[in-house]
C-alpha cells in the first residue's frame, strides 16, 4: 500500500502536473507547427524550387527489385532528404517561439524585480523620531 500512496503523492503535486500539461500542450503546438510547415510553408518554397514537393526529394542508394509480374521484390534503400528540410522548418519555428515566449518571460520578471517594494510602513529613523518626540513630551509634562 506504501508504493501507490507514495506514487499518488508525487503524480499530484504540483510540479509534475504543470510538466504533464506543459508537455501535452507542447505536443499540440509540435502538430500545429508541422502542419504549418508541410501545409503553408514548404508548398510555396516548393513552387520556387521549380514545382518541387519536399516531401518527394529522395537520394537513392539502391534501387527497388521487381518481378516480372511488377511486384516488388525488394523495396529501394533512399535517404529522405525532403523529410528532414522539413524536420529541420519544423525545429526552427518551435525554437523560434519558445525563445520569443522565453524571452518575453524573462522581461517581464526583470521589470517585476527592478520595481520598488511599497513601503510597508514608517521607515526605523520615522519610528525612533516619534519614540524621542512622545518622551520629550512626557517628560514636558512631569516638568510641569
């Protein structure tokens, strides 16, 4: 019984939830960024390129094996060079977000920490000023 209330206290605290949703939130946005690269990006590139589609950019280290009746025998060997410019459009623009997003964070903390702390109340030299007046007065008074 000690290992699953052991385990229950660590997969509630509160780090561990803000890195699962950290992660499921990462793994969304990784889908949405490959999407925008293979979707928005790469096609246009592509019609620069000469009507490329990346995806399609392979070097062949060894060609297919068919049989007579067109079945593949043995399928090509090919580095799929398309695939990675695309891994790599991918990399940078989540690289590129974190860093802004990073960045950002990293502003706003240095402008909550150059900020002055309210006074909390009257300074020491205020409070030993009021303390000499109050004794002064007192004594005023048993003068008189």
């Amino acid at each position: 019984m000690g290992f699953i209330k052991e385990f229950k206290e660590f997969s509630t605290k509160g780090n561990v939830m803000e890195l699962a949703v950290g992660i499921i939130i990462g793994s969304a946005f990784g889908k949405i960024v490959s999407s925008l690269v293979a979707d928005i990006i790469m096609p246009p590139i592509g019609l620069i390129a000469g009507g490329t589609k990346f995806t399609d950019l392979k070097l062949w280290l060894n060609n297919a094996v068919v049989d007579g009746t067109g079945k593949v025998v043995k399928e090509a060997v090919t580095l799929n060079v398309g695939n990675f410019i695309q891994a790599v459009f991918d990399f940078l623009i989540i690289a590129g977000s974190i860093f802004f997003i990073v960045r950002m964070m990293n502003r706003l903390k240095r402008k909550k920490a150059e900020e002055p702390p309210a006074p909390k109340g009257p300074s020491v030299e205020v409070l030993l000023l009021t303390e000499i007046r109050d004794l002064l007065k007192q004594a005023e008074v048993n003068l008189k």
